[in-house]
C-alpha cells in the first residue's frame, strides 16, 4: 500500500497540468514496453502489441492486442480544476506584476488563497512553417505566485460571508515592478521560462498550480492530502491496471482512455464526447492483428460484449456535513471503491454493469462501496456517460471517495488507492 501512495504522489507531482500528466504517463507506458503509434501514420499493428497514441498532446489512448477476445476498456480524465492565464495575461497594478486568469472547472476559489502557486502547461513558437507550430512543455522551478487574501481589518465579514469574485479577488501577484514596467513584462517572463525569444512567442495554455508536494498524514499515517487527487488518483489507477495485466499480453483487446476536458463538459476535439476513441478503436480492429474478417463487424461485436469502466473520484461522507449525503447510501474514507449510480445518468451504469463490478471486488476481495445523491441535491457528472454514448459498451463509473473535491488539496484515505488499482487490473487481465 505504501508504495501505491508513494507512487502515486510522485505521478501528482510530476503531473501539474494535463499536458505534464500525459508526458509523465508516457514514460511510465514507454518504460513498461508500449510503442508510441503516431495519429497520422499507417499502423501495423501485431498480436501481443502494445501500443498508446497522443492525442493533441492532453489525451492518451493505450492499448494491448492479444488473441481473438473481448475488449475491456478504462477511462479517467487528465484535467483538473485550476486558474488559467488569459491571452496577454501580465498586468500592472500598484507596483505589483499581477497575472489574468480564470477559473477553469468548478473551482473552489477561496481554497486557492495565500499559498504559493506554479505555473505549468505549454507555450507554441514558430516551427516549419505556420501550418506545424513548435510546442514547448514549460514548469516554474520555484513558486512564482500567491493570491493574498484582504485582510481581515478591510473585510469584517468575510467569516461570515467570504464570497470572492474570480476577477476582482483572484488575480495572483507574481512581481515587484518598478514605475516605468508595463504589461510587456509577462511576455517576456513567460518566454524566458520557455528558453525562447519573446518574439518568438505566438500562444500558450498555462495553469496555476499548487506549488507544494502532496503528502501522507493522520495519526495511523493512512490519510493523504495532495492536490490533483480529482482525477491523478484515476489516472495513475488506469495505467497501473494496464501495465500490471498485461505484462503477458491477454486474449483480446485491452485499452485506456484518458481524456482532457472532462472539468468543461468534454466535448472537444480530445475529450470523451468527441470521435477520438471509437475511430481508434476502428483502426485497432480493421487492422490484421485483431483476426481475419470485417473489421467493422468485429468491433460491433466486441462492443456488444464489451466493458468500460469510468473512473473518477466520488463524494465520501464530510463528518462535519453529514447532512449533505444520502441517509443510507454513504460512502465513508477507507471504504473501498466507490460504484456511482444516478437515475439522470449523469453516472453512466445499469443493473449488469452494477453486477459485474460487484462480482470481481468479491471475487478479488476488494472493499467497494454505493454512491448516490441526496434526492433533493443535483449531483456531478464524469465522462462515463458521455463516452458511451458515442462508444456503445457496458460502462460503469466508479472512483475513490475524497473529501474536499476541486479544493486546491483533497483528501483521501490510502487504502481506497489500493483498491481502485486492484479494480483497474481486475477489469484488465
């Protein structure tokens, strides 16, 4: 368990915007024997291949070939709630380099307040030609911002309301600036940090993240507070499960999808809700690997007999909140694995899906656990349902139980890492 939740939070830290967590993804694939596939090439793919695709550098799609048999699928999403930075993000106020940003994804703002902040994602310069620009993966070395709080002299009644408005309060100070600095200035930054010439600098897409390192804690050491535990924690879960059942290559296909996005709704050209994963799906069985005869015919038939299983993260019971969960249905930290159920099918699942993942936790003796939303309170959402409904298969969403979710920290417990892992390589061997 130890070393699942060192591991874990290694891949956290290493992973602090979605491009970071495909990159840190490939390597542990790369390390592991999987052959990078590129989206505009021919594939020839072989029996006992293993393969993974980048898709727009913030989605990854792995895979594995084996023998004639079924296609098992896992999906979680790299992206997490966090700050932006606008276009022509520098500003100067009162003698301080302040940065533009907005909120991507349900943010808790105010849990963003007075820590010190990084700055990660990518930058794009010019390449061969205007068609095939240059992208550079950029992280700060050390800490470059904070967001203070006002003081509580200047806001009476900020304990009792604290209400923040994301472009008045939330801005973070970045640099001290003299009185002849002007906007300019967070260009030239963000150039210097991409080792490029100012000039040079055509675009970005650059995340805030919380600087310090996710850690254990609790008097029996078995919490974890950490950022990005929405949805790393899925993330590291899927590609475990993957590497772990297919060190010898099982019969039929074996893949995951992790998509970008999910925190907007996904529907974009790399997220759950766009034709990325069933087109590779069709080029996986229309390819001679997967048999002989009609492609096509053979992927409807691996969907009619198919699973995907949808992982992110669920709600556990708030001990000083009890009254926001379900008054039977409650999942608690250290629990197990979490099977989210919602009659809107904001959850994706039906009774055989329920079945399935019930039957190989007692097979494998792994803790699980139900979810579902107080009646009179709308819930979340996740990819588990708008994947299949462009992708036909059985799906089920699940997740680990975490307190605090789309905080700058979340909290679980590590024996639900554990189990989710154990669930991964159940659904992969």
């Amino acid at each position: 368990m130890a070393n699942d939740i060192n591991s874990l939070l290694d891949f956290i830290e290493d992973s602090p915007s979605p491009f970071h967590a495909v990159l840190t993804s490939t390597n542990k694939l790369t390390k592991a024997g999987f052959a990078e596939l590129n989206l505009g090439d021919a594939w020839e793919l072989q029996r006992g291949g293993k393969y993974f695709v980048n898709v727009y550098g913030s989605t990854l799609i792995a895979f594995t070939i084996g023998e004639a048999g079924p296609l098992r699928v896992a999906a979680a999403h790299t992206d997490f709630p966090c700050f932006r930075v606008k276009p022509l993000g520098g500003m100067v106020k009162d003698g301080c380099g302040v940065v533009n940003v907005e909120p991507y994804g349900g943010i808790i703002m105010r849990s963003w307040l007075d820590r010190p902040l990084g700055l990660a994602g990518k930058v794009v310069t010019c390449g061969s030609d205007v068609f095939h620009p240059t992208t550079r993966l950029v992280r700060s070395l050390i800490p470059l911002m904070t967001i203070p709080s006002l003081a509580i002299h200047m806001d009476r009644d900020v304990n009792s309301k604290g209400a923040v408005n994301a472009q008045k309060d939330m801005l973070p100070i970045a640099a001290l600036m003299d009185g002849d600095a002007d906007d300019e200035w967070w260009q030239n930054e963000v150039a210097t940090l991409a080792g490029v010439s100012p000039n040079d600098l055509l675009s970005y897409e650059l995340s805030t993240y919380p600087w310090e390192r996710g850690t254990t804690l609790g008097f029996g050491d078995n919490l974890v507070s950490s950022p990005r535990l929405d949805n790393l924690t899925s993330v590291f879960a899927c590609l475990s499960g993957l590497i772990d059942a297919t060190k010898d290559v099982p019969d039929g296909v074996r893949l995951v999808a992790l998509f970008d996005n999910e925190e907007v709704g996904s529907h974009t050209k790399q997220g759950a809700g766009s034709a990325a994963l069933m087109e590779i799906l069709r080029r996986i069985y229309a390819c001679a690997a997967t048999g002989e005869g009609d492609g096509e015919e053979k992927l409807m038939a691996a969907l009619a007999d198919g699973f995907l299983l949808s992982i992110d993260v669920a709600h556990a019971v708030h001990p000083n909140h009890a009254d926001k969960s379900d008054p039977v249905v409650r999942p608690v930290l250290g629990g197990g694995v979490v099977i989210k159920q919602a009659v809107a099918q904001t959850y994706a699942g039906d009774a055989e899906a329920i079945a399935i993942v019930r039957a190989l936790c007692e097979e494998r003796n792994i803790d699980y656990q139900h979810f579902v939303n107080r009646s009179d309170s709308r819930g979340g959402s996740t990819l588990g349902s708008i994947a299949s409904a462009l992708v036909p298969v059985r799906t089920m969403d699940v997740g680990v139980p975490i307190l605090a979710m789309h905080s700058a920290r979340e909290t679980m417990a590590t024996a639900d890492e554990t189990s989710l892992i154990a669930l991964a390589r159940a659904v992969m061997e």
